[in-house]
C-alpha cells in the first residue's frame, strides 16, 4: 500500500522542521490557483493519514521536545483590529 499524499508531503519538508528546531529560520510557502488544495495541504483534516503539514509540524516539535526534556508553554495573542474597537 502507498503512502498518503500528506505523508509524501511532510516527509519532504520535515528535515525543514528539524533545521527550525536547530535555530534557523524556515519558511514553507504554499502558492497555486485557487481551488488546487493549498488549505488541505497545510491543514488537511482532523487526524488519521490526512493530517496535513501544520498538524503534523506541530507533533513533530512536541516528540522532539519531549524527547529533548524540553518544558512548553503555549499562548496566543488575540489582536481585534482598532476599526472594530
């Protein structure tokens, strides 16, 4: 049986992650017509093979920090635009 699409994928720019967590800066950058499947590629769906490159990015960095002993701590920060203020 063949892998997944996503796998494919993410097997092709995990190496680009590991070099992230080694302190360079990455950037992966989906482009195309509209309608050709960048949002799946990034997202895909919620778990299973089809989980795309962010899911994916996401457990990497958190296997890697465990594996490293690493203690992480996650926030975000939610800006409303000064329009609707």
């Amino acid at each position: 049986m063949s892998k997944s699409f996503q796998v494919e994928i993410f097997e092709e720019v995990s190496d680009l992650v590991t070099s992230a967590l080694d302190g360079h800066n990455v950037t992966i950058l989906a482009y195309g017509q509209t309608g050709s499947g960048k949002t799946h590629t990034l997202l895909g769906s919620r778990d299973g093979p089809a989980r795309g490159l962010i899911p994916r990015t996401v457990e990497h960095v958190l296997l890697q920090a465990r594996v490293d002993g690493a203690h992480l701590a996650c926030g975000f920060l939610l800006e409303t635009p000064k329009a609707a203020r």
